[in-house]
C-alpha cells in the first residue's frame, strides 16, 4: 500500500514539473492562456449571460455590438456573445472526443503493427497508407454526408482521418524501442507480449502521442468547424462555430462582426493548441530539452 501511494505521488509529481516547464516557456504559456481562457468562458457562459442560445427576438435581430451585447446580435435577435461560447464549448466537446478516439485506437494500432511486425504490420502498414493518400477532410466529409450529420457521426468522421496518422506516429517509433535492452530484458523474463507492449513500451512513448493529440486538438477543432461551415455539422438553431460562420456568411455586407467574433474565438483555439502542442513534444522529448531555453 505504501509503495502504491509513493508510485502515485512520484507520478504527480513528474506531472506537475512537467506543466511548470510548459509555463515557464513562452509558446506554452500563450498556448495555456488563450485555451483556458475560452475553455473557462464556454464553461461559465450558462451563469454569466443571461440570454437564450437557441430561442430568439427578432426585434432586437442584427444589433451592433453594445454594452448589453458585447457581441452584437444575430438575424434572429439572439446574442451573439451567448451563442459564440456555447459554440466553442460544442466545438471542444467534439474535437476532444474527435482527436480522442482517434489518438486512442492509432496507438493501439500503431503498437501493435510495430511490435508484431510481419503480415500484421503489412496489412495494417498497407491501410494507413490508402487512408494517408487522401485527406482527411475529405475523408470526413463522405463519411458524415453517408451517416448524416449528427455529433456522433461527427465524431466518427474526425477520428477515423486522425487514425493513419497515429499508426505510422507509433509504429515508426516502436520499431526503434523494441530492439532496446529493456524490452530484451523484459522478454528473457518471460513476460507476454501484451504485457511489454501496454506496460513498458507504449509509456515509454507516451509523449509522442501526447503531443500529437493536443496538436490535433487544433485540427480537429477546424474540421469539426469546416464541416458545420459546410452544412454537414452540428444543425441551427444549436451554435457551433463552423455552424455560425456559415450561416453568417449571407450577413457579411450587413453586419460582419457576426462572422469576426466566432472567427476569432476558433483562430485563438486553433493557434493556442498547436502552441500548446509544439511545447509539449518539446518538453517531454528528451532530445529536444536540449533546445529549450
């Protein structure tokens, strides 16, 4: 019991290090400030506004920004500020679902071919590669035009582009690991395959996948947001930006500002993750600390 509580506190406290030297740099700390703050916001907005996201006024419909809409209002009299960060709370449940199960069964997939090698590693190899030679854009565009457009759906869609990605990410690494002595080490003891791979080789590169799924964060975020843009994401009158921007686009001549507020809320998500994400690799690499200043 003593040696599980000293585990646990040794591995909190490598987290906390580790989330020090990401604020201590200055790409982490503009990657950790800017996602925070709307992350904060997007949890908050029900308690703060007092508007309704979904249920209008047309007799307040395309009011400049003002001192009781700090971001105007919409063609259907709701306001915009509301509607924006409940947006980005649906943006950010999606992409982290998105990115999530794509990371998630990439690594797995990527471990695995890796490890094993021979006709599993072709196969799989063979797979990733028709998937990688088409984007993934596209990839979620038919799928979520075949299934519907839906958050589930949605979802799917993002993980599956997200998925060859991580495969080769994971493989090409395990490959180098698993000729390292403490993988020998662990086979001359006699321990199973699935027991080197989920226990000493996958934490072993752990920081890979880590810093490619806050990475992705950003990209889900604009996929999901192309998607909505698009007519194939989440559906008026629910507010997610992709969604937004695409429905403000017919009011940009009239009232612009409803095109800027989620523009720039989805440009600092996008920008504050692949900040966060860059500093992250950068951290947790051993090969690159040496970089860090």
């Amino acid at each position: 019991m003593m040696q599980v509580r000293f585990d646990s506190l040794r591995k909190l406290g490598s987290i906390n290090s580790t989330f020090l030297m990401i604020a201590k740099t200055r790409t982490g700390l503009i990657g950790i400030s800017s996602v925070s703050s709307i992350v904060f916001l997007s949890i908050i907005i029900g308690v703060i506004s007092p508007y309704n996201p979904i249920k209008g006024n047309l007799a307040e419909a395309l009011r400049a920004p003002s001192l009781s809409h700090p971001f105007g209002t919409d063609e259907l009299g709701r306001d915009l500020f509301t509607r924006t960060f409940y947006g980005a709370r649906t943006s950010l449940l999606i992409s982290f679902l998105g990115a999530g199960l794509g990371a998630g069964l990439g690594t797995i997939l990527g471990l695995l071919a890796g490890y094993m090698g021979g006709a599993i590693d072709y196969i799989l190899m063979r797979i990733s590669d028709a998937l990688l030679s088409i984007p993934s854009i596209l990839i979620a565009i038919a799928l979520v035009a075949t299934l519907g457009p839906s958050m589930n759906n949605i979802v799917i869609a993002i993980a599956f582009g997200l998925i060859p990605a991580y495969m080769r990410l994971t493989r090409g690494i395990v490959v180098q690991v698993k000729n390292l002595e403490y993988v020998i080490a662990a086979k001359l003891l006699g321990l199973s395959s699935m027991r080197i791979m989920f226990r000493h080789v996958l934490p072993n590169i752990s920081y890979l996948s880590i810093s490619q799924f806050t990475l992705d964060l950003g990209g889900a975020i604009l996929m999901a947001s192309g998607l909505g843009f698009l007519g194939l994401g989440i559906q008026p009158p629910y507010p997610e930006l992709g969604t937004m921007i695409g429905t403000a686009k017919m009011y940009v001549g009239l009232a612009p500002y409803l095109i800027f507020f989620p523009g720039i809320v989805l440009l600092i998500l996008a920008l504050g993750f692949n900040l966060l994400g860059n500093t992250i690799r950068d951290v947790m690499d051993p090969s690159s600390r040496v970089m860090m200043k």
